[in-house]
C-alpha cells in the first residue's frame, strides 16, 4: 500500500488520534514530521504550537514558533507568535518577533502594528 506524504488531512487525524490517546509524543512526532515535508502549510504550525501550550510547554512551542518563523510566512503567523509571547507576559520576546517580521515584511502596516504594540504598552518613545 503507497501512502501519499503530502496528504494533509492524514497527518492532522492521526495526530488527532494520537493526542486523543494520550501518546503525546507519537503526536509531537507527527507534527514534526509534517513541518518537515510540508513546511508552507500553516495549519501543522498552528496545530504544533497549539498542542505544546495546550500541555504548558511553552517553551517547546517558542522553539516550534522560531523554527516556523525561519520559513518567513504569512503576517498571521507573526501575529499569532506575538500574540503567543503577549499571552505570557514577554514583552522584550514580542519585541524580538516584531523587529524580525518588520525585516522580513518591511511594509507600512507592519511598522503601524509595532507602533501600536509599544503605544499600547505605553512606549511612546520606541
């Protein structure tokens, strides 16, 4: 039986299951994995990192946040790792993630959403 690598759903529900089971790092495996032979598809990164704060590894899912983040992808994702570190109370981590996606997506509404991040911190100096 030939089983195709890219198939996306299959990765996803058999991770599922795995987690479902309890076999945490069978799924940590999988997600691995994923990212590797598939590593432009979003819905793997969210999922990783979403299972690794969802079991308090906040530290694994930084690592699996800065592996993603080496791909450069879409604003969303920046978004969600900023978000990630605000959640956490690590400002000068968001900072860090912010000047990164500002080098890889230099365009205005980037900087405006930095800016606001350090207004809304009241940073009006930065």
């Amino acid at each position: 039986m030939e089983i195709d690598s890219s198939n996306q759903t299959l990765y996803i529900k058999y991770a599922e299951m795995e987690m479902k089971n309890k076999n945490v790092n069978l799924a940590r495996n999988l997600f691995d994995r994923a990212v590797m032979v598939l590593p432009r598809v979003a819905q793997f990164w969210y999922r990783y990192t979403y299972m690794e704060e969802l079991l308090g590894n906040i530290s694994g899912a930084r690592a699996v946040f800065d592996r993603w983040m080496q791909w450069e992808p879409e604003e969303d994702a920046w978004m969600a790792f900023i978000k990630f570190e605000r959640r956490y109370g690590e400002t000068e981590h968001a900072r860090s993630v912010f000047e990164r996606f500002v080098y890889v997506h230099p365009e205005p509404k980037t900087w405006l959403k930095w800016t606001k991040f350090e207004e809304d911190l009241g940073e009006i100096d930065r």
